[in-house]
C-alpha cells in the first residue's frame, strides 16, 4: 500500500502527516498544523536577544494538539537584555532549545519540536534526552553537527520549507 504526505513534503513522515490517498496543491486549503507551528516559532524568534542569531522553539504533544513549551535565545532571566560577547559560539546566550526544553514536561513521550535553525550538537543530544521525536527546521545552523546526532539518536528531522510562503 502506498502513502503519502497530506502536506506534501516526502521527509515529513510523523503519522498525523502520511495519508492513503494522493494529495495535490490545490486541495491543501490552509496551512497544515506543521506550518501553523513553524510559524509560531518565527514569531518567537523575534524576541530574541542574541546579536548574531534569533531562534525561535515550539514544542508540542505527538499528537500537535497541545503545545507543552516555548523558547527563544537570549542571556538569563534578570541579566541584561544582549549578549555576553560578540564571538559566535562564546555569545553566552541560552539557546531557544534549551529554553524549551526547561519548561517541556520531561515524562512526556514523542514530543515534536519547531525550531526556526537547526540544532547544535548540545541541544540534540538535550532533545533526545527530552524524548523529542521530531525536529521540524526552517533553516540550517552552521554546523551539521546537530542533524548528524539528532539522526544517531533516532529524531527524525525534517527541513520544513514547502509552505514557507504560501498564506502570507
């Protein structure tokens, strides 16, 4: 039996997205719940602090009905508002994963997270300590470390672009 992808995005396999019946272009009416939540991130990430980089994260259920945490990067609650140095890698923000992922309930199983940059390597390994499932990502960090270990660790990541200007 074949399947297909309702968003039409083939690396998007999370079970809420894979169909029996072939989808087109014009019977995608609105914007599928993975681009509603990609875009929550996008606006999350313009509170960002950092100089260099703004990121923004939405995690949610398995199901994408609860969302179970927000994040963004940026220095400490009560520290000043920028960063610690102008060095990229050494700016001392904490990243919008790490933010997440604080307040994300940790029992919680197969959580999908949005993030507008892929993951470092640091908040990979977080993520699948987290039991985050699926990284869905705008675009990509400038290392590849974080997809290489996502991978390793059985999160499935997705480059989340198809929709990216559509309903604007």
């Amino acid at each position: 039996m074949s399947t297909f992808q309702k968003d039409l995005v083939p690396e998007n396999t999370h079970p809420l997205n894979v169909g029996a019946e072939p989808v087109d272009e014009a019977s995608v009416v609105r914007p599928p719940l993975f681009e509603v939540y990609m875009r929550m991130a996008e606006e999350l990430a313009k509170r960002s602090t950092c100089a260099r980089l703004q990121v923004g994260t939405v995690i949610t259920d398995q199901h994408l009905e609860h969302v179970v945490a927000i994040g963004y990067n940026g220095n400490a609650r009560g520290f000043p508002n920028k960063c610690d140095s102008p060095t990229p890698g050494s700016c001392g923000c904490i990243h919008s994963e790490q933010n997440a992922l604080v307040k994300s309930p940790g029992a919680q199983r197969r959580k999908v997270a949005f993030v507008t940059a892929s993951p470092c390597a640091t908040c990979a390994k977080l993520m699948i300590q987290a039991n985050v499932a699926y990284v869905f990502y705008r675009q990509a960090y400038r290392d590849p470390a974080g997809l290489e270990v996502l991978a390793d660790g059985g999160v499935q990541a997705v480059h989340y672009m198809r929709w990216e200007r559509s309903w604007r």
